[in-house]
C-alpha cells in the first residue's frame, strides 16, 4: 500500500484530506474577515461627506477615515482575491487535479503544498515563469 510508483511526489490521500480541511477553515476565516471589513467600510462610508470639509485644517483629522478607508479596501481586495485562490483550489480538489502543475502537468510537491496550499505551479514553473516573464521585459 506504501510503495506505489512515484507516491515520494504525489499527495497521500490522508495529505489531501488535511489540506482540504486546512483549505476549507481558511476559507471560512476569509469570508469572516471579508464580512468584517465590509461593514466597516460601510461605516466610513457613513461618516464620510462633511468630514471631508476639514481637510485644510492642520491637524489633518479629516483625512484620517479615508486613509481608513483606502487601507481597508486595499486589503479587502487582497482578501477577495485570496478567498478566490482558495475556492479554486477546494474545486481542483473535487475535480482530482489538485496538486498538479497547471503548467507542465507534473506533480507539485507536497511539502510546496503543504507551505502553500493554494499553489497552483511547481517551483520550477513557477520561478522559471517569473525568471521568463522578467526576461521578457
Ligand atoms: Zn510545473
């Protein structure tokens, strides 16, 4: 049952499950914190308007709830696009491609996905594409 061909590189089942489950937790803490952030903003987004008013005085308060708000939507973002990296890779795990390169179709490591569960590339597709793209430039 151990010693099946190449099983060093590919995810055990037992490794799969635990990377589901982590997956599945980090997605719940994401929407957590997504829902978090959006009620905040739309709490600056209440006491913006007047405020705005005061931005010629020195002390610079009035500036103070849109760099909050600035701060928050950049990291909602981030969030967002984290939350996605996480739902496509639950569905790849449905789909039985998990853990495959999308680029040269070869198993990624599981210590890479271990560190990394939403790797979609192995190491060497993934520095040799930033090392191609840079060279591109
Ligand atoms: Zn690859």
């Amino acid at each position: 049952m151990l010693a099946t061909l190449d099983s060093a590189d590919v995810l055990s089942p037992e490794q799969q499950a635990r990377l589901q489950h982590l997956l599945e937790h980090e997605r719940t803490e994401l929407v957590g914190q997504i829902s978090d952030l959006e009620s905040e903003l739309e709490s600056l987004a209440q006491q913006e308007g007047p405020i705005e008013v005061q931005f010629d005085d020195e002390s610079g308060e009035g500036a103070g709830v849109n760099v909050d708000a600035d701060r928050d939507r950049s990291l909602l973002a981030q969030l967002r696009f984290q939350a996605v990296e996480v739902d496509e890779a639950l569905a790849r795990l449905e789909a039985g491609t998990y853990g495959f390169c999308e680029d040269c179709g070869q198993p990624i490591a599981p210590e890479r996905l271990e560190a990394i569960p939403t790797a979609r590339s192995c190491v060497r597709c993934k520095t040799g594409g930033l090392l191609a793209r840079a060279g591109r430039r």
